[in-house]
C-alpha cells in the first residue's frame, strides 16, 4: 500500500447496520485469532450503539468503500474513554492504517472531552502494543485504571491528554 492509498483511507462514525457488523467482523477475527471469545467481547460486538448511546464513540476505516478497520471509544464516565476493539484486517495490516485509525480514535475523543483515555491489551498483541507506544502511550499499573472486563488482559495503558 502507498503512502497515498493510506491517505485514501476515511474514518467516520459508525452509520447503521452494515458498519456495525464490519465491527463485530473484524473484531471476532482476531480476538478468535488469539484468545477465547468473552462475554464481555460479545456485550460490545453485539450492540456497538450502545457504546455511542452513553457518549462514546465506534469509528470505521474505509478504503474505497470496504471497512478495513475499526475501534471503539468507550465512555467510562464524564471524560473518561477507554480505546477498545480496535482492529484492522488481516488483509490490510502492516500498511500503516493502525496508525491511521489510532489517530483518528485520539483526535475523536479529545472532541469528545476525554480527561483521560485509557485501554487494556494483552502482550500477545505485539504490533499493537508497539503502536501504541509509538503514538505516546505510556504503560502503567492496572489499579490506575478503571477494572478490565476481559480475562486476557495484561497490558494496560494510558494516553496524556
């Protein structure tokens, strides 16, 4: 992928049923990839609305109209988001559209209001984690943050706004 195909990529708000499928598509890819599907995983990817209906966010990556990538901004409470299910497709990844769609997630909830912005990884997920450290986020203990619903978690990270 060049660079001006990456620059081709759109992200936006979740519009309807067909984007909320691509999420819950491209998510199960690679939480099946790695890990047990939780119940936690299924809450989420069965009803993204929710997650904008308490003042969060899921955003969609497009590449000539097919969802290539994805990511949840979770609302905690009042300024407080967790980056969650964030995912790219196998078939795109190593192209730079990671980074693409973590800096929309940033620029969305510092639009959002974010105080704070937060998430849970696992170690497993290498390349994640590298690209969130990449974009300056800073690892710190678990009892920092608020409690992960998700067994697998063992990385967890924060974002100075």
């Amino acid at each position: 992928m060049t660079r001006q195909t990456v620059s081709a990529i759109v992200v936006a708000p979740m519009a309807g049923p067909e984007d909320a499928r691509a999420f819950k598509d491209l998510n199960l890819e690679w939480i099946e990839a790695f890990f047990a599907v939780e119940a936690a995983d299924l809450a989420t990817l069965d009803d993204p609305q929710a997650i904008v209906e308490h003042g969060g966010d899921v955003l969609i990556a497009r590449l000539d109209g097919e969802a290539v990538g994805c990511v949840a901004l979770v609302q905690e409470e009042p300024g407080v988001f967790e980056l969650s299910k964030m995912a790219v497709s196998p078939r795109f990844r190593g192209r730079g559209i990671g980074r693409v769609v973590l800096t929309a997630a940033i620029d969305r909830v510092r639009a959002l209001g974010a105080t704070e912005f937060f998430l849970a990884s696992n170690a497993r997920l290498a390349s994640a984690v590298h690209l969130y450290e990449t974009m300056g986020f800073v690892h710190v203990p678990p009892s920092e943050l608020p409690p992960s619903p998700y067994d697998r978690a063992d990385v967890f990270m924060r974002y100075p706004l």
